[in-house]
C-alpha cells in the first residue's frame, strides 16, 4: 500500500512498505529515475531507502515558479502520485553487475573463522557460500558508499553483533542476511569475513560512489598477494 506523507517543511517520502522486497526495491528505484527525468524547479534531492522514497525540496522557489494556489507540499504530493503511477519497473531498473574482488584472508576477515563455527561449517564453505551468489543493492547509507545488500543464504546468515568495534575500509561484512562493505574505516557491527582492495568512496569521482541501488553485485575471491599488490 502506497503512502505518502511529511517529515517536515520541506521534505515528503512515499512509501511502499517496510520490508526488504525485491519488487518494491524496483518500483522505488523506477520511481527515483522518474522524477530526475521529469525534475522541477526547487528539487534538491531524492532518496531512496528498501521501499521509500523521499524528496527534499524549496517551497519558496515551488510557490514562486508554479503560481501555487494550493501549498507547495499538496503541490509535491501530487507530483509524487504522478511519479508512482507513470514510473515503469522494467524501464527504469535495468541492473548493472559489478564484480568486487575480496581478500578472505584471516587477518581481514576477523570474524570469519567464528561465524563458520558457529554454522558447524569451514571457512572455506562460508567464503564458497558467499562468493557463489548474486547480490542486490537496495540503497546506500549509514556512510558515504556503504551499499546493503542481499540476500545472503540462511546458512551464513549472522546477526549484528551487539557491540560495535572499529572496521577498517573495505572491510566485508554480514549482517542477518544482508551483506555489505565499508567504504571507509568506521565503527561497525557486522560480522567481517574479508577485505576488498577497492575503493567504494572517492569524494573527487563523479559520482563518487561505487555502487548504486539497483547494482548487483559478485564477490570474487582474490589471494594475499593479489591483495597487497592491487595498487602497485
């Protein structure tokens, strides 16, 4: 069920529901793609989350440049309606594979050797596992970069530990059954199992993220040494 409502004075989200669901993944992403193709005057910004979309934007320039009789968020709202109607999931969700090369190696990946345990499984099975599917980008957030992704199979699947410590950039991560990387070194919770040579943020690239919603993604086991030479 579609909803729309404020979260303040210049800012309204759509809604589609409050689960992690491929289909409504799509339909928010076709309809981000909508509205910067059919963008207005005072747009500032679109985000999306697993089923929701939010603009942010100036009610000022809105009331200035369209003659408003009604109020600039009745104005967005029903811009928003327009955009939920006429936005096509097979149109605007075409996917991009990316392939990201990971180190499993111990010594990134500290918590891979526990979570195989805990599963009564190898390390070698739990990196087979991970590498050995395909993973959606549901949205970008919590960093710069930071893409969640699932779903992980049930058997490597991990709850977020319940205290945070420092992760290092590139680092790998699973949380329940989604999976991530931190794009730069952060407090973090999820369970790390391998480190990516890659950069996921570089604020001077355009745009300056790796990876976007929508994006699947496949990780590719790569030694140490390939590790430790990737940028030499």
């Amino acid at each position: 069920m579609m909803e729309i409502y404020a979260i303040g004075d210049g800012a309204i989200t759509l809604q589609l529901g409050n689960q992690v669901n491929d289909f409504l993944n799509k339909k928010i992403i076709a309809i981000q793609n909508w509205i910067w193709q059919n963008s207005f005057a005072g747009l500032k910004d679109v985000v999306i989350g697993y089923a929701s979309c939010t603009l942010y934007y100036d009610a000022s320039i809105i009331k200035q440049q369209y003659h408003l009789a009604s109020s600039a968020h009745q104005w967005v709202k029903q811009f928003l309606e327009q955009a939920y109607h006429q936005s096509l999931v097979a149109l605007y969700t075409q996917p991009r594979t990316v392939t990201i090369p990971v180190c499993y190696d111990l010594d990134f990946g500290t918590d891979a050797a526990a979570l195989a345990a805990s599963k009564s499984i190898s390390v070698e099975a739990l990196v087979n596992n991970h590498t050995s599917n395909t993973y959606r980008v549901y949205m970008i957030g919590f960093l710069p970069g930071f893409a969640y992704m699932g779903m992980v199979d049930a058997l490597i699947a991990m709850p977020r530990k319940q205290k945070p410590q420092t992760v290092a950039a590139g680092s790998v991560g699973i949380a329940g059954q989604q999976t991530g990387i931190y794009p730069l070194q952060s407090p973090g919770g999820w369970n790390i199992i391998g480190r990516t040579p890659l950069q996921l943020f570089t604020a001077s690239n355009q745009p300056p993220v790796l990876l976007q919603a929508g994006d699947e993604v496949r990780f590719e086991a790569i030694s140490r040494e390939v590790f430790d030479n990737w940028n030499l």
